[in-house]
C-alpha cells in the first residue's frame, strides 16, 4: 500500500472488514469511516476491498454505513467526495467511479460500472461519476458509463441506465426524467 499527499484517515469500526492488497494507492485529505452504524440499530459487518494497483482517494468526510459492500477491482480508481453511503449498499468498481460531494446513497443500491462480461465484443465497463449533492433513493441500480448531473435525484427502485441531467427528479425501469430544476435538503 501506498499512501499519496494529504492526511487521509480510514477508520474501520470494529467488526467490520478491510483487505488491502500490496500495491495499492490511498490518497486524499479526507476521512474515510467503514462500518458506521445508525443510532439504535444493529450493527452488520461491512467490506472494503482494494485489490493490487486499485487507487482510492477520499476528499472529505465520507461513511460507509454498515452491510455495506465496497470492491475496488485491479488497476481501478474510486474516487469519493463526501457523504454517505447507506446499508446494504453494492458498490464495485472495476474501472473508475467518482462520487462527488454531499452525496447520499440510500439502502440497497448496487453501483456496478462493468458488466463484468463482453457482449458480443463490446465494452464490458465503463467509468460511473455521481456528482455533487445528488440524492440516490432506495434500491436503485446504476450502472455502467452513466453520469448523474450535480443536484439530481433519483427516485426508489430507479434502474439508471443514461445519463441524468443536473437538477432533475428520474424515476422508473429504466429511469426517465420525472421532473425538472429540483433541490432537496
């Protein structure tokens, strides 16, 4: 493991797991927390795994709450603002994803930016970034090659296969534009 610029700090709460292979690259001047639990509820082990060569960098205070699932593949650069990721949530990166700041991953997402097979020759991933303040509700699924503009939301059990537009509500299977110039708080 090698540590980059910065005083990034990755906290791993008890009971939860952490694997790092050599040859990884940490960076950031951020704070990392792995495993945070809610207030009054019960704590579920959480993974966080970077495999040889993967780069994780941290800008701000992000928490991956417990159950959480987080694999950064070979080669792979994770990059994350500030946040929150919530429990039960997927999150596998195999070749590049950003998440930006102020960002909240709500219960049972699953983020996958490859396929993990070729289909018929195509690409099997592509790069996912999730800008600043974007909400992302309950059980969706984001996958490979999209990017979710600065300030959208995207409704429960949205399936997000395209870009989505700052500013905008999408909801659906596959999700679509619901509404437009929205905010949340």
């Amino acid at each position: 493991m090698r540590l980059g610029g910065g005083r990034l700090i990755v906290r791993p709460l008890r009971g939860n797991h952490c694997y790092i292979e050599p040859g990884c690259f940490i960076e950031g001047a951020g704070s990392l927390y792995v495993g945070q639990c809610w207030k009054g509820s019960r704590p579920v082990a959480s993974e966080l795994k970077l495999m040889r060569g993967a780069r994780l960098s941290v800008a701000g205070r992000f928490v991956i709450y417990s159950g959480a699932s987080v694999a950064v593949s070979p080669n792979a650069t994770l990059q994350l603002g500030s946040g929150y990721i919530s429990n039960d949530v997927t999150l596998h990166c195999f070749r590049s994803i950003t998440i930006g700041h102020k960002v909240a991953i709500s219960k049972g997402v699953t983020i996958l930016d490859s396929d993990s097979h070729s289909i018929n020759g195509g690409e099997c991933s592509a790069p996912i970034v999730i800008g600043d303040g974007v909400w992302i509700g309950m059980n969706v699924t984001i996958l490979k090659g999209v990017c979710i503009g600065d300030g959208a939301i995207v409704a429960a059990g949205a399936v997000v296969t395209k870009n989505v537009s700052a500013g905008v509500l999408v909801a659906g299977v596959p999700a679509r534009v619901i509404k437009t110039k929205v905010k949340w708080q």
